[in-house]
C-alpha cells in the first residue's frame, strides 16, 4: 500500500485501520474539511493595498523591505516570512524572520502599544541565513528555524535583551517549523524537503533547548512509534535517513499546535495534517486533491484563533489565506492581488485576537526586496 492510501485509511478508519492498529476519534472522523462558506462571507473587492477582504475587515501596511518602520529607525528586512506575537504589557510584539541567503537572514521586531500604534522596531538575531518559520514557546522565545541542509534552530528574545543561542541538539537539517507541545514537553520540528520528516525533540530539562533527544515519526509493527535520531548533528547521514521506518512527508511547512494537536502543512502533497498526540494518529485535516473546487493550494504557514480555527497561508495558488473551521469547511479569508510572483506567510494573531499579521514575502515585484508586512483587523469571532 502507498503512504498515501495508508494514512488515508488511518484517518477515514476504513478497510485496513484496524490492521494497522490506528485508533479514530470522534474529531478524526470529520477529516478532512471541505469547501464551503466561510464565517466571513464574501470576500469584497481589493482595497487600498490590493487586499480583498471580507466586510468589516480593514488591511495596512506594517513595514516594506528596504525602508523604515513608521516612526523608527529599523529598516524591515529582506524576504519577511514566519512570525509569531507576544503579549507586551498593554500592547504586543511581532516578531518576523527574514528568508534571507548568505547570512543575511534573521529576525526583526515590531512593537506596538495597547491601540497598536507602532512604538519601537529593532533586530533580535543576524548573521544566520534562510530563517523560514519557526515557533513561539510558552516562556516567551521565538525559536527561528533555518531552511537548508544541516541548518539550525535559534531561540530568540522578542524583547532584544538576550542574545539569540543556537541549539544544535535539535537537530541539523532543513528546518521549517517548530510547535511546543507543553502536555508532553516536547517540540514538534518540520523538514521542507522532498522526502522530509516529522520530528520532536524531548528537552532533557523542560524549556531548556539545549540537550535533549531527536525523535522522528516512523512506521513499525503496524502502528506509530517515535525513535530517536541517532545523530541529531547529521554528520555524515542526514538525519531523515537515519531511522528506516521513518514516516516520510513531502516539503513539511508551518506547524501549529492546539489542545493535544499538532497541526501542520505538507506543500509537497497540499495537505494540512493533524497529529494527535494523545492517541498517537496521525490525521489528514486537509487533502486539497479530495475537492475540485478546494480553495487551499500551496499550503505554507499556520496560525490558529481561540474559537478554533486554522489559518493557512498559500505558497502559491492565488494568493489566500484560508480559514479551516473546527466544523471541517476550509474558505478564503483574504485574497492578495497583484503579487502573483510572492507567497503569503508569517501569519500570526495579536493577544487580542482582533488584529491578523502576514506578509507578503516578495511583494509585487517578485523580488526577496519587495516584502510587505501586512495587518488585518476587524470582527474575528470569539466564539
């Protein structure tokens, strides 16, 4: 049976489930979502800033590529991408990474007060390069993760106070994502490339990065197991060759975990899947190939709302970001025009749950010199 078929019959728990010893929740059995009318309606036509919204919803612009944030001396840089906020007394802090080449990459931050007027923008990591996305933890760091081989993860201080640390315990390869599993004490790693994996790392003491255990994902005695990476540092094998059985998945993307979730994107195979880490199944929650008018293609980055929903940003397609509802109907939310040569990403929610950031990572010239950082506000259900 292929992998594909195999994880399908896991998730739908028909024909060989039972064999393979997968177990399916009530939640599973609603996988995968499909087209319908979303919570928002509509999308209007472009705004000011090429931005279709639904109504009632406003977009402006943050920060541009090469130029200074408003009222600040911080020129925003290259390739924006991941990004993830933080609860900042009355206001908050966007964090975004730079997908920058040749150690021009790394993070910047934007502050804002309680109305979220901008206050203060500044560097928290340089000199790395590639940083893709990556994820917040709950002591309040942003892990920044480096896409290419044998890259790194960095853990960084939202606030600039602290120098960034590199943890090569977690592992040397393309990293995408990280999501924090607190129930478990564990982190959840993505790998964009073809034949990537699905990792954790256990932390030897917990919020501490810097020893620990690689695991990845795999396929043994019909069910699925976590097994250590024998050497995390990848010194002569990359680290998704290691362990046989491992679970292989086409270009893993962003991550995003939730109430015993861990949801993230596969762009090689435009999927959004579902780990449950209670009952150790690893679930479909989104097959663009199940629907021929599915609006998600090109699935990338992930965010999440309190209410429940998912937000997924499109590394292709026309340009969306999409909502995944926990009643399984996946819609557009937004619609950017006229950057047909970009990809949408760093999507991220302030504490209010009122106000959605996202850049544009190349903007409308095509180029990493054209990104824009993007705010989307406006009635986002609460419940």
């Amino acid at each position: 049976m292929q992998r594909r078929n195999f994880l399908r019959a896991a998730v739908l728990g028909v024909g060989t489930s039972v064999a393979f010893g997968f177990s399916v929740s009530r939640e599973a059995i609603a996988f995968p979502a499909e087209p319908g009318t979303g919570p928002y309606g509509q999308l209007l036509p472009p705004d000011a800033n090429g931005i279709m919204l639904p109504k009632g919803f406003t977009s402006r612009v943050v920060a541009r590529t090469g130029q200074k944030v408003a009222g600040t001396d911080h020129v925003w840089h290259g390739a924006p991408d991941g990004g993830a906020c933080f609860v900042d007394g009355d206001g908050w802090i966007y964090v975004s990474n730079s997908e920058e080449y040749d150690g021009k990459g790394g993070v910047s931050a934007v502050r804002f007060d309680s109305a979220g007027g901008i206050t203060a923008a500044y560097p928290i990591l340089a000199g790395t390069s590639v940083n893709c996305s990556g994820g917040a933890t709950p002591w309040n760091t942003w892990l920044s993760c480096e896409e290419f081989d044998r890259g790194q993860v960095f853990e960084t201080d939202p606030w600039g106070r602290k120098e960034a640390v590199a943890h090569p315990a977690m592992g040397r390869f393309t990293h995408e994502a990280a999501a924090v599993d607190p129930e478990r004490e564990v982190v959840y790693l993505t790998e964009d490339v073809s034949d990537g994996c699905f990792y954790r790392f256990v932390p030897t003491t917990w919020e501490d990065m810097s020893a620990g255990a690689l695991q990845v994902l795999a396929e043994r005695d019909g069910g699925l197991v976590w097994v250590d990476v024998p050497d995390p540092s990848a010194a002569d094998t990359a680290t998704r060759h290691q362990v046989a059985e491992a679970l292989h998945i086409s270009h893993g993307e962003g991550a995003y975990y939730r109430s015993g979730t861990c949801f993230f994107a596969a762009a090689g195979e435009n999927r959004v899947y579902a780990y449950d880490a209670v009952n150790n199944v690893l679930n479909v929650a989104y097959d663009h190939d199940d629907s021929a008018d599915a609006p998600l293609t090109g699935v990338d980055n992930i965010t999440g709302a309190a209410v429940g929903d998912l937000y997924v940003a499109e590394d292709g397609g026309n340009m969306e970001v999409c909502v995944i509802t926990p009643d399984d109907v996946v819609a557009p939310f937004l619609r950017v025009t006229g950057q047909d040569l970009s990809e949408l990403c760093g999507v991220a929610f302030d504490p209010s749950g009122d106000r959605l950031y996202f850049s544009s990572q190349r903007g409308a010239t095509g180029e990493n010199s054209g990104g824009i950082t993007y705010e989307v506000s406006g009635p986002f259900r609460k419940s």
